[in-house]
C-alpha cells in the first residue's frame, strides 16, 4: 500500500474524521474509496438513477453545434 501526503484544512479534517468514526471507518479509507471512483470509469449497473437515464443522452451530439448555438445566444 503506498503513503500520501495530503493538505487540507484542519476544519476540513476534523469532519472527515467524525464522518469516518459515525461509519466504522478511517478517514484513508474514505479517501482511497472516493479516489478510486474518480479514477475509474463507472459500470452502468454502479451509476446512481439520475445518472443511468442521462447516460448517453448526448451521443451523437455535435457539441460544438450546441457551443456555437449558446456562444450566439449569450452574446
């Protein structure tokens, strides 16, 4: 298991670890967990809801059709 060194705010921290504790877990854990699910693409069956009908919803899009479109609106 590798070692990182992390700064964040003490306020910050201290949440953290209650939020931890209230869970029957560390605070690396926590960390490990959520990094993990930043770094890996999810499984369709692993999206929360919302997520799963919104999946693909833009395939096929030309998104810089719909750029250009607000660029023309918000001018």
């Amino acid at each position: 298991m590798a070692k990182l060194t992390l700064s964040v705010d003490e306020a910050v921290v201290r949440r953290a670890k209650r939020y931890a504790a209230g869970r029957g877990t560390s605070v690396s854990d926590l960390v490990e967990r959520y990094l993990d699910l930043l770094a890996r693409p999810l499984r369709r069956d692993e999206m929360p809801p919302v997520l799963r009908l919104l999946h693909g919803a833009g395939k096929g899009v030309d998104a810089g059709a719909h750029r250009r479109h607000l660029e023309r609106k918000y001018r």
